[in-house]
C-alpha cells in the first residue's frame, strides 16, 4: 500500500467521524426538542383539565345564589330594594365595577364583598355576588329605578303550579305582569392558581 493511500484514507476516517458527531448532535437536539413538546403538551391538559373543573364548580355558586334570591322574593320584593352587603346583593348593576380584574373600572373586592359557598373537593373556592339590574336602589316598581325586566304578561296560579304569561320560581309565581332581573357572578379560583368566572342572569 502506498503511501498516499494510506493519507487518502485517514483523511476519509476524520471525515466521517465530523459527520457522525454532527448527526448525533443533530439527534440529540431532536430528542430534546421532543421531550419539551410532550412536557407541554400534558401541562396544557392539565390546565385545560383544571380550568373545566373549576367552571363545573361555577353550578354550585349559580345554585346558591339562586336560591338566596328565591327565599326573597319569596319573602317580600321590597326586601331587595336595597343593598344586602352581608349577603353580597346589591340592588343596582353598577355599571362601572371591575368584576373580572381586567384593569377597566373600579376593582371589585371578591375577598370582602362576596359570599364564599366553600371550597370542593377539587380544591376550588367558589364565590359569588348578586346585582340587580336596576340604575338606582329603591323600588322596582318606580320608572326612575330603570330596572331590567322581562316582559310576561297575565296571570299566574301557584297551586297550579304552571304560568299563564308569567314567570314562576318553582310553585310560586312572580308577580305579574313583570319580573326585575337579577344578575349572578361566579368566581371560582382553583389549584395553580386556575380562575373562572360564570355569569348569569335570574329572573
């Protein structure tokens, strides 16, 4: 074998180790970007997971604040004429309150001005808050107040138990022929820091 030969080859042997070390180094950055991807893939799951648990639990706060609202309308209207702050009810939709911490109007406080139903067994705090949609306290009857209403007319029969044009809470019928409505926010912060929010609207 000559000498050349033998150069020509071990230059051919340093080559391919450069192109194997480039490979492998390729390949590594491979795997790694792949271990990355499946890290984020399950911690989107589990935060989407979180996020869907935390607003099954906004039912609990709707619920309970539905229910607070029937024991008085069951009771008298003019009961909820006025705010109620020990029972987290205002009597006026306050149209420039923050309920969602977006930075635009004034904050609400949800650690003192709103009820806490509790905390499930996922870990998720419920709270919530009730407004009526009115512009100003006071009678719902009166036009000043600007009450949202529903617009049922007739009459309704409670041992019936069914409407003729009005609403009802279960067997009790709402006064006719309109219904203020009321306006329920759920806040549920859930494990790693999780929050949603669920709205609705009561009649």
């Amino acid at each position: 074998m000559s000498r050349r030969t033998l150069q020509h080859r071990v230059a051919q042997r340093g080559v391919i180790l450069f192109v194997a070390l480039i490979v492998l180094v390729a390949m590594s950055l491979t795997g790694i970007a792949l271990m990355r991807s499946v890290d984020t893939n399950l911690l989107v799951a589990g935060n989407l997971a979180f996020r869907q648990s935390a607003t099954s639990a906004g039912d609990w706060g709707v619920e309970t604040a539905r229910a607070y609202l029937r024991t008085q309308l069951l009771g008298s209207q003019s009961a909820l004429d006025n705010d109620i702050p020990s029972s987290a009810y205002y009597a006026t939709w306050q149209s420039s309150l923050d309920l969602y911490g977006t930075g635009v109007g004034t904050p609400f406080d949800w650690s003192t001005k709103s009820v806490n139903v509790g905390t499930d067994s996922a870990g998720n705090e419920v709270r919530y808050v009730v407004h009526r949609l009115c512009e100003i306290a006071g009678s719902s009857t009166s036009a000043a107040a600007n009450c949202v209403r529903t617009s049922a007319t007739g009459s309704a029969s409670a041992a019936e138990g069914s409407t003729k044009g009005a609403t009802t809470y279960g067997t009790a019928a709402l006064p006719a022929p309109t219904a203020v409505y009321f306006r329920a926010t759920v806040r549920i912060l859930g494990p790693r820091n999780t929050l949603s929010f669920v709205q609705v609207m009561l009649k």
